[in-house]
C-alpha cells in the first residue's frame, strides 16, 4: 500500500513558489484529506501536478501524454506546454518566470509497503531555448534517473495506465469513462498485467524459430532463415508501432473534433446570445418609441386645454361670463323664440284639437294670446348681450372641467422617464455592438477554431499515412511469411518434433489461459462494477449491467431493455465512472491513494452521502479538493468520521499565488 506524506509544487500552474502540504502519520480508521478551495483557486492547478509528477511532459519522448493534451489542445510539442503559447499559458507559474525565477518542480514523499520513497519531477532552464525535464526515484537507498527512474515508477509506485483512474478532475470523469469503455479490452489486458502473457508467447515464438534454424542443413539456409525471422520480427514490431501510431491520430482526431464542436458550440451560444439580447433591446426600444410618441400626443392635448390657464386675468372672466350667461335671457334666445312662435303655435292648436275634453274656444285664445306675450315678456326681463355663442359657451364649459382632472406635472415627468429610457437602450444597443469582451472573445473563439481545423487537415494526413505505412508493412509481412515457410520446407525437424510439439502445447495452454482469463476477468469486472453502481445509486433504473467479449459495457433497464449510457443525466454518468474505476482499482490489486478534483460536482446531496460513505471510506488514503458548496456542513458531518486532516488553498487576485494551509472547519464553513 502506498502512502504520501507529503506533496511539494514549486511555481507550477497557479503554485507561486515553495508549496508544502503535510499529510503526517497515516491515521487508522481516518483516511480522507481535504483541501478546500474556491472555484479558480488552485484545486485543478493541484490535480494535474499531480498527474504531471508520474506522465512527464513528453518532452523526450517528444509526445505531450494522451492524458494530457486535453490540458492544451492547441500546444504542438511538449515545449509549447510547458512554455505555453499565445492561447495557453504552460505549465510554469506566470509570476515565476516574468521574475526569472529558476525552481520549477514537483515531489511526492511516502511510503511504499514499509520502504521511504521520494519521486520529483524537475523542469531547468526554463528561460533558454534548452529547457530540460529530469525524473529522480529514491526507494530507502536506492536512487533512480530520468528513463530507469520512470520505469521503475511504472512497476513499484504508479503505472501510467493507472494515473487517471486514481488522480483525476469529477467534472471530467465522464469523458474519461467514455474513453475507457472505448478501449476496454486493451485497457483490461494492460491493467489487469496480461501482457506478460503475451511477452512469454513471443519468448514460445522465437525459440522455435531458433530451433528450426539450427536444423538448416546448409549454412545459406540458416542464414535466409535466420534473416527473414529477423524480418519477420521487424515488421512485427513496426505493425506494432503503426497500429499504436493509428490509434493515436485516431484519438487525436476524435479529441480534435470533439474541440471543434465545442469551441464552434461556444461561438454560435455568443452570437445566439448577443442576437437574443439584440433582439429584446429592439423591442424595448420599438415599445418605448411608441409609449413615447403617445406621452406627446397626451401632452399636446393637455396644453391645447391648458395653454391660457397661465393668464388669471383671463380664465377668471371667462368663468365670470360663462356664470352670468346662465343667469340672465339673452337677446339672441329671444330672436330664436321669435322664428319658431309659428311653429309652437300650430303645434299646440293640434294638440287641443286632438284633446276635445280641454279644447275650447275661450283656451285656445288663452293659449294663443299668452305665446304671442311670451317675447314681450322676456323683452321686459333683464336681458345680457354676450360674444360668446352658445356652442362656443359649452364647449368652454367642457373645457373647463376637463381642466379640473388634467394632471400636467405626471405627463411631464412620464415623458421625461421614457425619453430617459428610450436613451438606455438605445446606449446598450450601441454597447452590445461594441463589446470588446465579447467581440474579442468571438476572435479568440475563430481563431482556435481555425487552429483546430489546420489541426484536424494535418491528424487526417497523418493518419491516412500510417493506415497506408501499416497496409504496407501488412503486405511486406505476408511475403517474408511466404518465403518462411518455403524454407520451413527445406528443414528437416524430425530431431526437433518432440520439442516442437511440446512448444506448440505449451502456447496454445497459455493461449487458451489468456482467453480464459480474459472472460474470467470480464465477468468479475462485470459483478464489481455493477455492485459497486448499485452502492452508489440503490433506486436507479439500471438493474443490469453487460459487457460483451471487446468489453464493450451495455446497461439494462428492469425490463431487459438497454439502456443508452449517453442519454443517462451527468450524475448517472459521473456515478458509472466512479464504479469503473472502483472496480478496475480492486480487480488491479493495487493500494494506490485515490487524488479527486471537484469530487462531487454533479452529485445531488442524496448520493453525495452514499459516494463519502462508500466509495471514499475505503482503507486507501483519499485525497479531495472540493468547494465549501460541495462538501458542506451536511456532506462533512456524514465525512468526519474519516477525515483525518483539513486544508484550505488560498490565492491572490491574480490567480497566481496559490498557498495550502492547514484549516479548522469553521475557518471554512
């Protein structure tokens, strides 16, 4: 079992400087440390340390690590990611190398079973052309470098292969169990150390070949045969290597793709967005246009009415006459009388003749003598001249009471607010056309996209060419397997048959283990991670779990039916990926410590608890760098049993000065 004491990162990503965590003594029955962190602070700045302490950075091998690239999609060799680029800032921390600084490096210090080991990743020359990358290993004594160092990290602390199932980010977790049931069955074989199966099958191989040559009965044929095996031999080492070289460019490529879409998904949400919001603004400003235009149109009205209301003088004589002529005749009303007495007059004859109980000659002259007096009457009355008609006089009137209800100040003001508003939307129209965050932001996205296609033109060429280059070196081994065999016929193996036969028994026994193996292992996969899913999600609607002979897992509903593992939630997904890697760790056999960034990220708090209670409790020493909204005060109720230790990163303003320090859980809750 493996135990870290203790984790130093010197000016790498956002650690400024010497930064020490201590883990201290391993705790029975405490295993889980936690390093608090803000959302930028430092905590993926932590994990890919980590992770670049046991990969390198490729700069030998002159390849970035498949695990890596993601880091940087648009860095092309292994100096651009360490240096950076004009997209992407390198693994060196920023402060440190504008102040020149010279210590860049990573060290992981523990214990291996009862041995002290110490492993540090040093970067030198960071500010020349010749930036050189050393690995030193020191197990109790004994002390490794550079390439021995790094196979004997691969065999006694942490295989490649191993790193991202034990060091790994939770928001990515999911990409990483997508690529892992991919490729399951080679990942399987590499893990779970069948490989030296197939080692000890090429060992079987070359010795009988060894054997036939021996009983070439003429020097010629011995050596046509010895050197086509060696052929032989070559071309199967360089279909090897193409074949990894294809899959590779085929990853890269996939990888690549999966960029673009992203980065062109990130492009066309701007320019979706920045159109919605255009769009909104528009309407806001076609609406307060209109509201305008009605709050003038109100105004006009208003003023129409109101405009003498300033003369006192006047509206007061106005009120004054309009009194008066309601309280006396008028000379005008009389005139009127006068023209329509005729008509009154034979009205009321032809009333009294249709009424014979009141018609009567002595009435009729009543009647008629008092409508003739009626304008003498009123002629007598105290009769008023005035200017003003009788329709310009009510009209006045209305007007005068529509006054009483016009509130001119409101209008005023209310034109004034959306003139004001009118002129804000108006300004961020302008704005949202010019937004140089967004604007540059849309370059940068063009830009990488480009970039990106440039890359994908090149990783298409490159693996057309080593499809062709593997066809090639196919054919060139199927004609020295032709002339083999034509010289298999010229030897004689009747003194060798036994042994021969013997060697053929024994690689097809360990043929035949290896496959049993294979489907022993697969079933035992199966049943692990299927339990372990069903420790971290009980009510789930998966309830089986299939994994056929490429290892291509299959999920089932309780009615048999499959299950599509991509229309599964994140949290379905994220949980899948946990209970591979749990059981890939078990069926390994490895006691590694487990290193989690944003553990629980897309957990709801249900199974945020069931994840602690199982999956970290385990007797392997658990590193998490979680927010304070992650594990809270409910998630670190049900962790406290475990937790051994607490940390809490903090960082400047500029992101660039990270620091780890020992904490209180009230100093982070």
């Amino acid at each position: 079992m493996m135990f870290i004491q203790k984790i130093i990162i010197c000016n790498i990503f956002a650690y400024y400087g010497r930064v020490e965590v201590n883990f201290g003594e391993k705790i029975e029955g405490k295993n889980l440390y936690c390093i608090y962190g803000n959302n930028g602070f430092g905590k993926t700045s932590f994990i890919n340390a980590c992770k670049i302490l046991f990969l390198g950075t490729g700069l030998k091998e002159g390849n970035i690590p498949h695990s890596l690239k993601h880091l940087a999609p648009s860095a092309t060799s292994p100096k651009k990611f360490i240096k950076g680029n004009e997209h992407y800032r390198g693994i060196l921390n920023t402060n440190a190398c504008d102040e020149n600084k010279e210590d860049f490096y990573i060290i992981f210090e523990g214990f291996l079973q009862d041995k002290k080991f110490r492993v540090q990743r040093t970067w030198e020359g960071v500010h020349t052309q010749e930036i050189n990358e050393t690995l030193e290993l020191k197990i109790d004594n004994q002390s490794y470098y550079n390439e021995e160092a790094q196979e004997k990290l691969n065999i006694c602390l942490l295989p490649t292969n191993f790193v991202d199932f034990f060091f790994f980010n939770g928001e990515e977790i999911g990409e990483i169990s997508e690529n892992i049931r991919k490729g399951l069955r080679d990942k399987i074989e590499e893990i779970l150390k069948i490989k030296p199966l197939d080692i000890i099958l090429r060992e079987i191989e070359k010795y009988k070949r060894e054997l036939k040559e021996k009983q070439a009965d003429d020097d010629k044929t011995r050596l046509d045969y010895k050197i086509k095996n060696r052929e032989l031999e070559s071309l199967n080492e360089k279909i090897e290597h193409y074949k990894k070289l294809y899959k590779e460019k085929s990853d890269d490529l996939e990888n690549n793709k999966q960029h673009i879409s992203q980065k062109t998904y990130e492009h066309q949400k701007i320019i979706a967005d920045d159109d919605k919001e255009m769009q909104k603004l528009y309407d806001e400003k076609n609406k307060l246009e209109i509201e305008l235009e009605e709050h003038k149109e109100k105004l006009s009205d208003s003023l129409k009415n109101i405009i003498f209301m300033s003369n006192k003088s006047l509206t007061n004589t106005l009120k004054q006459e309009l009194h008066t002529l309601k309280s006396h005749s008028r000379k005008e009303d009389i005139e009127v009388f006068n023209r329509l007495l005729p008509e009154i007059k034979e009205i009321t004859q032809t009333y009294l003749q249709e009424n014979p109980e009141i018609n009567s000659q002595e009435i009729n002259y009543v009647m008629m003598n008092a409508l003739e007096n009626i304008p003498k009457a009123l002629a007598t009355k105290n009769t008023y001249h005035s200017k003003i008609s009788n329709a310009n006089a009510l009209m006045l009137e209305r007007a005068f009471i529509r006054l009483e209800y016009i509130n001119l100040y409101q209008d005023i003001n209310e034109m004034k607010e959306c003139k004001i508003a009118l002129k804000d939307t108006k300004t961020e129209i302008e704005e949202l056309k010019i937004d140089d965050y967004k604007q540059e932001r849309k370059q940068n996205l063009e830009r990488e996209i480009k970039q990106l296609r440039d890359e994908q033109n090149e990783l298409e060429h490159q693996k057309r060419e080593s499809e062709n280059d593997l066809k090639q070196v196919i054919e060139q081994k199927k004609e020295i397997e032709r002339e083999i065999y034509h010289l298999n016929q010229k030897i004689n193996t009747e003194r060798i048959d036994n042994e021969l036969h013997f060697l053929q028994e024994l690689e097809q026994s360990i043929k035949n283990y290896r496959e049993k193996l294979i489907i022993k292992l697969r079933f035992e996969l199966r049943d692990k991670i299927l339990k372990k899913y069903k420790n971290l999600l009980p009510n789930d609607n998966i309830k089986d779990l299939v994994i056929d002979e490429n290892f291509e897992i299959a999920l089932k509903n309780d009615k048999d039916g499959l299950v599509i593992i991509e229309s599964q939630s994140s949290g379905q997904k994220q949980i899948l990926a946990i209970a591979i890697f749990w059981a890939l760790s078990e069926l390994s056999k490895a006691q590694i410590p487990l290193i989690i960034d944003t553990p629980l990220g897309r957990i709801d708090g249900q199974n945020r608890v069931r994840i602690i209670q199982n999956y970290y409790a385990q007797n392997l020493q658990t590193i998490i760098l979680p927010t304070d909204t992650e594990v809270s005060k409910r998630e670190y109720e049900y962790a406290k049993s475990h937790i051994a230790r607490l940390y809490k990163i903090e960082n400047s303003d500029d992101r660039g000065h990270a620091r780890i320090n020992n904490a209180m859980i009230d100093e982070i809750l």
